[in-house]
C-alpha cells in the first residue's frame, strides 16, 4: 500500500469526527499520524494529505504572470 492511500482515510476520519473545533483537529491529526518518525518521506506525504484535505493546499503558478516571454492564450 502507498502512503498516501494508508493516510487518506484516517486523515478523512479524523477531519469528520474534529471538524468542529480547529485546535483539537489539528492535535487529533498530530496523534492519528500512523507512519514511523516524523520526517522524510512518508511524513511529508501525510502533511500533503492533510493540506488538501483541509484545503489549504498552496497552488504552484505555472507561469510567471509579469513574464514578457508567455503567451497569453485567453482574451
């Protein structure tokens, strides 16, 4: 099993039953955390997890919006 695919339904269970109070979600997902030490790979992919989860996922730019060398393709 991938990580990801382990931390996303434990991850879904947690943001279901601790929604309501951001401060006890946020400790319940620190204790629910099911992998080894809180590093290198696998941890990284439960922080992800938890980031789109929750939504606050950053979106990387594909282009730089002041770049003189980009084609606009819309009007």
């Amino acid at each position: 099993m991938k990580w990801r695919e382990h931390a996303k339904p434990i991850i879904e269970r947690v943001i279901k039953e601790f929604s309501h109070d951001p401060k006890l979600l946020k400790a319940k997902l620190r204790e629910a955390y099911p992998f080894y030490e809180r590093k290198y790979h696998p941890y990284k992919i439960w922080c992800d997890e938890v980031r789109r989860q929750l939504g606050t996922k950053k979106i990387k730019l594909q282009c730089k919006p002041d770049d003189p060398n980009q084609t606009v393709m819309f009007e």
